[in-house]
C-alpha cells in the first residue's frame, strides 16, 4: 500500500514551534483553538511579506514531531507500505534536512509549492481540509487527522 503523509500538522509539531516564535518575537500568546497556521497572516495582522512569517516558516530547529508520528511511519514501514511525504512548503532545503535529521531520509517527498505533481496513492491523511481535498482525487481513501484547528470541518465530500 502506498501512503501519502502530510509534514505539517501530521508529522511535524509546525503550530506548537509556530506559536512559540510567535510569543517569543510579539509576546503574543495564542492557543492551539486561536491558531490556524494556515491563515497565519490574516490572524496575526501582518503582511505574507513580514520578517516574521519568513522566519516562522524557517524556523526547523524548534520543530518537533506529532506525537506518534514517528511510531506510526516505523510501523507502515515495517509492515511493508511505502510512505510518501506531501507539503505545500516552499522551504524545500530546509524540510529536506529535517526529515534527514529525523531518519525520513529515504522517503519521497512531494514538493506541492514547486509544482510536483501528487502521486496517486493509496490513502492519504492531512490535517488541512482544503489542501485534503485538492488530493482527493489522487487518493483511494483521504482521512483528515483531527486537530484543534480544523474541529469544525463536517463534510468534506
């Protein structure tokens, strides 16, 4: 079976590190309900062009792994499933490092940002739902991993 996995939000800890630059930079606090990464600009008030989105999205060594993530890959891997990393980062360099550092060296990684095209998988599980639905149709099966910011998503079909 191959499976499709999304970086941020299902295997890497992007709003916990987010968040904590975030507080760090403004002193502004936000709680996992107040964040949506994926409006980061519209929530904090500021331009895509601040210094603060760039160093948000550049920030890797503060980024950790969702819990189980790591458990859940070694187990697919294990059971003999092929795992394909999807993201719309356009920190590619960066992400690559990451999943190097993280022993995800060997896996291929789908660069939505650069263009590449998605491959057609088995099931695939992302935390956002609109970037889920635009894989939907490369997908047998799409699963929407619950998370505090997408709770009020009730359909996607």
């Amino acid at each position: 079976m191959l499976v499709s996995l999304d970086f941020d939000g299902v295997i890497a800890d992007f709003g916990r590190m987010a968040r904590k630059v975030i507080r760090d930079c403004t002193g502004i606090t936000l709680d996992l309900e107040q964040f949506v990464y994926h409006d980061l600009e519209e929530l904090l008030g500021i331009s895509s062009k601040d210094p603060l989105v760039s160093r948000i999205f550049n920030e890797f060594k503060q980024l950790n792994w969702i819990e189980g993530a790591k458990e859940g890959i070694d187990e697919l891997l294990s059971d003999g499933h092929r795992v394909i990393i999807t993201t719309k980062r356009r920190q590619i360099e960066g992400t690559k490092l990451w999943l190097y550092n993280h022993g995800l060296f060997g896996l291929q990684t789908v660069f939505l940002s650069s263009k590449d095209s998605p491959s057609y998988v088995d099931a695939h599980l992302d935390d956002y739902p609109p970037k889920l639905l635009d894989l939907w149709p490369y997908s047998n099966n799409s699963f929407l991993l619950s998370q505090q910011w997408n709770r009020g998503c009730l359909d996607l079909q």
